[in-house]
C-alpha cells in the first residue's frame, strides 16, 4: 500500500496568511475598510475567485477589489520573493521524516500553480514533492474535494489512504468530503466544533505531526 500525505501551501509549509493578512491590514488602515479581519478570515483556504467575490458580496460590486489586491499583492512580491516567504516551524523536518518513511508527498494549494511552483522552489523544498496542484488545475475551489482528489490520483493512491494536512475550515471540510484523513493544524483560524467532528487529528505544530505520522 503506498502511504501519502498531501499539504495545503499557504498557513501550513509557509506562514504566508499572516503576510496577506497585513498586507490587507495596511490597505484597511489606508483606504479606511471596515471589518478586513472578518471578511480576511472567510477567504482562508478559497482560490481567488471566490476570495474576489466574498469581497465583492461584502463591500458592494463597486468595491475596486481588482486595484487593492493589486497593491497588496505588488507588495507582498516585493517583501517575501526570492525565498524571503517565512516557512512554517518544523516543515522542513517533517519533508525529510516523510522521505525517509517512504511517503508520497503532495501539494494542494487554492493558490495558482505557477506561483505554487515558484514559492516552493526558491524555499529549496521542490524535491520533496511528487506533485504540485495549484487552484487554477480544478474548477472547483476548497471546501470541494476536487484539487485532493486530483492530487491523489496524480499520486496513485487511494483518498481514504491518504493524509491531508491543512490549516482553514475550507481545507478540512473538503478532506472531510474527499473522504480522506484530515489533519488540522490551526493558523489563523481555531478548531470549532464542527472542526473537531471533520479532523480526524488536530495537532498543535508540524513537529507533532511528524510524530504521529512516524508512529
């Protein structure tokens, strides 16, 4: 039987919302937005699409998301390309464990595969993954299975012999329907209760992943 765990990027191999997050946060504070954390917090672990439209539903179709997300985004280049993105305590150490374990390693990532592919190669971690998915291979995003299931297919496994390792609500309930092994690992967002009955494991860091998928 092949053994496979497949990763959301964003939250939980870099710590990257928290970058969005203040990028989103500086613009709320120049351009006077209200509610950014509330409307920041839906659009964890949805591909842009549907992040430009939460937006649009929030502030009104007038709202210039298009012209904000590109300062956000010109920034957020400007601050963390070139392998400057902070990666998330204990991934490194958990890549090589699963390596060593023999495990099949993928991304499935709401973020679209080329940037997917760049983040990850100027972190130097490529040669950890069998397969990258990006947001932009499925039509339809997270909380929809279909981005794992794909990943699992490329993979050549089974989805319900298959672990998924997010961070969002969105990541953990498409797990959940892809009828895989979700584990969460929190970043922005705490487990609820709906979390807790959809998460086969909530574990508090990477290191204690690595400990469970070692034993």
């Amino acid at each position: 039987m092949k053994k496979a765990v497949i990763f959301d990027m964003d939250g939980v191999i870099f710590d990257s919302e928290q970058a969005v997050y203040h990028g989103w946060l500086e613009l709320a504070d120049k351009y006077h937005l209200i509610d950014i954390e509330k409307i920041y917090r839906k659009c964890i672990g949805v591909n842009s699409e549907m992040t430009r439209q939460i937006f649009l539903d929030y502030y009104g179709e007038d709202f210039p998301y298009d012209e904000y997300k590109a300062e956000q985004s010109k920034k957020y280049h400007e601050r963390y390309d070139n392998g400057r993105l902070p990666m998330k305590p204990g991934i490194e150490e958990l890549l090589i464990s699963l390596k060593k374990k023999q495990y099949w390693i993928a991304i499935a990532s709401s973020t679209r595969t080329e940037l997917v592919e760049e983040q990850i190669k100027n972190a130097g971690l490529r040669e950890y993954f069998d397969v990258i998915i990006g947001g932009d291979m499925v039509k339809k995003s997270k909380p929809e299975p279909d981005i794992f299931l794909k990943a699992a297919e490329c993979l050549g496994v089974l989805p319900e012999e298959t672990y998924v390792i997010e961070d969002s609500y969105n990541g953990i309930r498409a797990a959940f329907a892809g009828k895989m092994i979700p584990i969460m690992v929190p970043d922005m967002l705490e487990p609820d209760s709906e979390m807790r009955e959809k998460a086969k494991y909530i574990c508090k860091d990477l290191y204690e992943v690595r400990e469970l998928l070692e034993n």
